[in-house]
C-alpha cells in the first residue's frame, strides 16, 4: 500500500501559484509577522503614490480596497 501525503487545497495551490502573491502567502503562513510587513510596505506605496499623482491616487487605492471592506462587513455581520 502506497503512503498518503498530505495535499493543500487546490485554492492553496492556485495561491502559491500565483508568482508575487504566492511569496507573499507562504511567508504569511510560515511567519505570522509578515503580514505586517506586507501591509507596512502596502501603506509605503500608497504614501509615495499620493505624493507623486495626488488625490487621484488616494481615491484609486480606496476604490481597489472596496472589495475587500465589502468582505470584512460581510463576516462581522455573521459573526
């Protein structure tokens, strides 16, 4: 009988697949600090992105991060 190994899930795979965003996620999981790592870096463009086109780059960042308030919503209404 052939061992069994212990897959992730497809939605894990298709993650780390993916190449910048798939670093990023295996960093998440193995070191729980990078995540802050990942948002300090994530404020440092933003900043630099306003100091460099303005109130245009401010309104598109907040327009990229609706989707993702949508969600967190969604989950504190659940509970």
């Amino acid at each position: 009988m052939t061992p069994q190994t212990n897959r992730a899930p497809l939605g894990l795979r298709v993650l780390y697949a993916i190449p910048l965003l798939g670093r990023i996620a295996r960093d998440i999981a193995t070191d729980k600090d990078s995540i802050f790592y990942a948002l300090m870096i994530f404020v440092t463009v933003v900043v630099l992105a306003v100091k460099t086109w303005g109130l245009v780059a401010l309104a598109m960042s907040a327009l990229a991060l609706v989707p993702i308030m949508f969600v967190l919503l969604l989950m504190i209404t659940r509970g």
